[in-house]
C-alpha cells in the first residue's frame, strides 16, 4: 500500500507540471503566467523527489532514477530560466 501512495503522489505532481504550464499559457498574462511557472517548477522538485523516493524504497532502478533525476535536473533550470525572463 505504502508504493502504490508513492506512486500516485509522483504521477500526480509529474502530471501537473506540464498542466500548470499550459493552464498558465492559455488562461493567464504576465504575472499570472509566472505563478503558473512557479508553481510547475515546485511541481518538478517534487517529482524530482519521488524519483529519489522510489529508488530508495526499490521500486524503481538506480539507472532509471538516474536518467529520470537527469530530465528533471533540465526541466528545472529551463522553467527557471523562463521565470527570470518574464519577471
């Protein structure tokens, strides 16, 4: 049962990532759109440590956790990237 939480809250914040970013794109201008951003950002770091989560408690590979942890070493700094340019 403990896997099967983790799991659910790692799916649920890897979704709202990119939904936050859209949301925040289609129904949002200027600030608005930044919160948006920031808070798909939060979104990332949390996935980011579900990964880190799920390794630990072995549900997932070292590599897998590795390539995954990379992307989000990625999107990160991306969606940061674009909040300071729109700030």
């Amino acid at each position: 049962m403990e896997s099967f939480e983790i799991w659910s809250q790692g799916l649920r914040s890897t979704f709202s990532v990119p939904a936050n970013i859209v949301e925040g794109y289609y129904s949002h201008k200027g600030k608005k759109f930044v919160s948006s951003l920031e808070i798909a950002r939060g979104s990332a770091g949390e996935s980011h440590y579900w990964i880190r989560v799920l390794r630990e408690i072995g549900e997932i590979s070292e590599d897998l956790a590795n390539r995954l942890s990379g992307e989000y070493e990625e999107i990160i700094p991306m969606l940061s990237s674009i909040i300071n340019k729109l700030k």
